[in-house]
C-alpha cells in the first residue's frame, strides 16, 4: 500500500507534467493560428485595399473620359459659336448695305421730288 501512495503523486506529477506539457503544445498552437488569423486580416485588407484602388483607378478612367468628351464638346460649341458670329457679323453687313441703299433711294426719291416740284 505504501508503493501505491507513493506511486500516486509520481503518476500525479507525470500526468501534470503531461497536461503541462500538451497545454503549452496548445499554446504554441493557438499562438501559430492566431499568427496566421493575423496575416489573413493583413492579406484581406491588402486585398480590399487593391480592390478600392482599382475601383479608384476605374472611377478616375470614367472621370478621364467624360471630361475628354466634354472639353471636345465644348471646343465643338466654341467652334459653332465663332460660326454663328461669323454669320451674324455677315448679316449685319448684309443689313448695314441693305440700310445705306434705302438711304440712298430715299435721298434720290427727295431728290427727285424736289426736282419735280
């Protein structure tokens, strides 16, 4: 009986020691997977950090093109505005030679009506 008591702290002691033993085996374990949770978050950030950029990059290739379109569509109006002046600045001649031949008719018709009176 005395072996027996005896016996039980050392199985005691080993079965701590085994326990002891498979907690710091958790341990290191637990430490590897919270390692590797930790670099999948990095990964995963990194990830949505090149998705937002593309999306960024996208967003300014769309951006890029709308004002192309615009700045052409505005030299396009800027290229009919000069026309439209063009043509009324021709109109205005047009009218100022229009005007100057009535002048000139009306003064001859006074003319004329002087004469005959």
């Amino acid at each position: 009986m005395k072996e027996s008591l005896i016996e039980l702290p050392k199985n005691r002691n080993e079965q701590l020691l085994t326990e002891s033993s498979e907690n710091a085996e958790l341990k290191i374990k637990l430490a590897q997977l919270k390692r590797e949770y930790e670099e999948l978050l990095v990964a995963q950030q990194k990830t949505e950090t090149i998705s937002d950029a593309n999306s960024m990059a996208e967003v300014k290739s769309n951006l890029d093109i709308n004002i192309w379109k615009l700045e052409n569509s505005l030299l396009a109006l800027e290229g009919e505005e000069k026309k439209a002046l063009a043509r009324i600045e021709a109109c205005k001649t047009q009218l100022d030679i229009k005007n100057q031949r009535i002048a000139n008719l009306t003064d001859e018709t006074e003319n004329l009506e002087r004469e005959q009176k």
